[in-house]
C-alpha cells in the first residue's frame, strides 16, 4: 500500500478450529460482506473487489473480519474504509447451491455470481478451498436469488455461510481435455492467464498461427534485407551510409510486423 502498514495483533476469543494465518487489510472498489471471494484489482494491487467467473485463476481469499485471524496487517491510512482478506486458513465463505448440494470435503469454487462460491466440478481450474461442513440450501440460508442456467431460463439458488479451509489453488478434480498437440494444457493455462479467462483449444492453434505466420514473414524480410546489404557493401563499400540506413528500416519494418503478430495474438484469444 501507498501508506506504512501497522502491525496490529488481535487474540480471536474463538476455539483452536479457529486459528488462522495472517490476514491484511485492502481498500474496496465496490461494497463487500464478509466471506465474499476477492481478487486483487488489476490496476492497483491494494484494492480488492468480488471475483467473477471469467476471472477465476485471480482469486485472491475470502472477505474476513479484523478480528478473524491473531495477526492483522492493518494500513494507518483511515481516509477509506478497509477490507479485510484472509488467503489460508478455516473461514465462513458465502456459497450457494448453483453446482449442487455442498457436502463435507466438497471443493469450493467461484459461481456465476460475483463473489459467491459453489461446489466445484471437474470443469473449474481454480478453488478457493475444501468445504468443512455442507450447505443443502434448505438450511442456514441467507438468501436467495435467481441465475441463468444453460438455455437461459431462471433457476432459484440459495445463498449461505460455510466453514471452508480457505487454500487456493488448482483444482484437484480438473478434468483434463484430450490433447492433440503435447504442451496444449501448459499452453492453455498461460493463454487463459492472458486472456483473463478460458480458452479454447481452436483459439490457440490460430494463435499460434498469427504469431508463426509474423516470424516466418519478419524472418524473411530480415534475412533478404541483411543478404542484400551485406552483397551492396561488398561491391560498393562506398555506399554504406546508404546500405545501412536501408538496413535499419528493415529491421523496423520486420519489428513492426511481429508487433503486429503478437497483438492478432492477443485479440484472437480475447474473442
């Protein structure tokens, strides 16, 4: 954070199920409840705000309250009201019943609802953690809402509270795509870490594409121009001044183009 951090300790009054790491204290871009799922915010790393699914390989921990772990990394900036987010340890998380009932040792992941979790499948990459009790829905509910499902029609969800072993990381019970190409997998997690979100097997083959087709084609250009340089100053060594300027716009020239390369890239698997 911009300003110093002040290193507050606080004993939780809570039993040892309860012992917790460290957690620290941010700013919020929208207003956040406690045990909603955060990510950093792109452009400042000091402020959070609720994860959405597109964004799920940021998530960052779960919305505590200051008195929640024994150490607190609190700023001594008081212009803005703080945040406080937990990344290990056992805390509520605000769920809902999207994906199904939540049983005891259900991987948690994020819901199509901004902030709120769900029991995590094989097709989400990233968890927040593992659930320490279930959430039925019928239950200990705390609201209700509705989401679109597949054929966009609305479904009733409930929202809830559940103890979760707040880890995040890679879900265990990925499904992993048959892959034709080895490396495809690597290659589609970096490509989703570019994209800011999942991408498809097709995207990175055009991908791949775009950026082979703007190095054959700046490799070329750079070869012929570099050949021919060094060909009109072994018969001319007069001429290069010349020569040389003509080299040095060519070698613009190729840059360009796999500037170009790189930013079709880009587009391609933001799409």
């Amino acid at each position: 954070m911009a300003s110093s951090l002040l290193l507050v300790l606080s004993l939780f009054a809570g039993s040892d199920a309860f012992a917790q790491a460290v957690t620290r204290a941010y700013k919020a871009s929208t207003p956040l409840q406690r045990g909603m799922i955060v990510r950093l915010n792109d452009k400042d790393a000091s402020t959070v705000e609720a994860v959405k699914g597109e964004a799920i390989n940021k998530m960052e921990g779960v919305v505590v309250a200051a008195n929640d772990a024994p150490v607190t990394l609190s700023s001594e900036d008081q212009s803005f009201q703080q945040v406080f987010v937990a990344t290990t340890g056992r805390y509520n998380v605000l769920v809902s019943n999207q994906n199904g009932v939540i049983k005891k040792d259900d991987y948690i992941t994020i819901s199509s609802l901004a902030g709120v979790g769900m029991k995590a499948d094989g097709k989400q990459p990233r968890i927040i953690g593992k659930a320490i009790a279930g959430f039925d829905g019928k239950t200990n509910v705390s609201g209700r809402t509705t989401v679109k499902n597949s054929d966009k029609t609305d479904i009733p969800i409930a929202l809830g509270l559940v103890a979760v072993d707040v880890n995040v990381g890679h879900n265990p019970i990925e499904e992993k795509a048959d892959s034709i190409v080895p490396g495809l997998e690597v290659l589609q997690r970096a490509a989703g870490a570019i994209a800011d979100k999942p991408v498809t097997p097709a995207q990175i083959y055009l991908s791949l594409a775009a950026l082979i087709v703007a190095a054959i084609i700046a490799g070329s250009i750079l070869y012929a121009g570099v050949r021919t340089s060094m060909i009109a100053i072994g018969r001319n060594p007069l001429a290069k001044g010349s020569v040389m300027r003509n080299l040095l716009q060519v070698v613009v020239t190729s840059i360009i183009i796999l500037i170009i390369g790189v930013t079709a890239v880009y587009l391609i698997l933001k799409l």
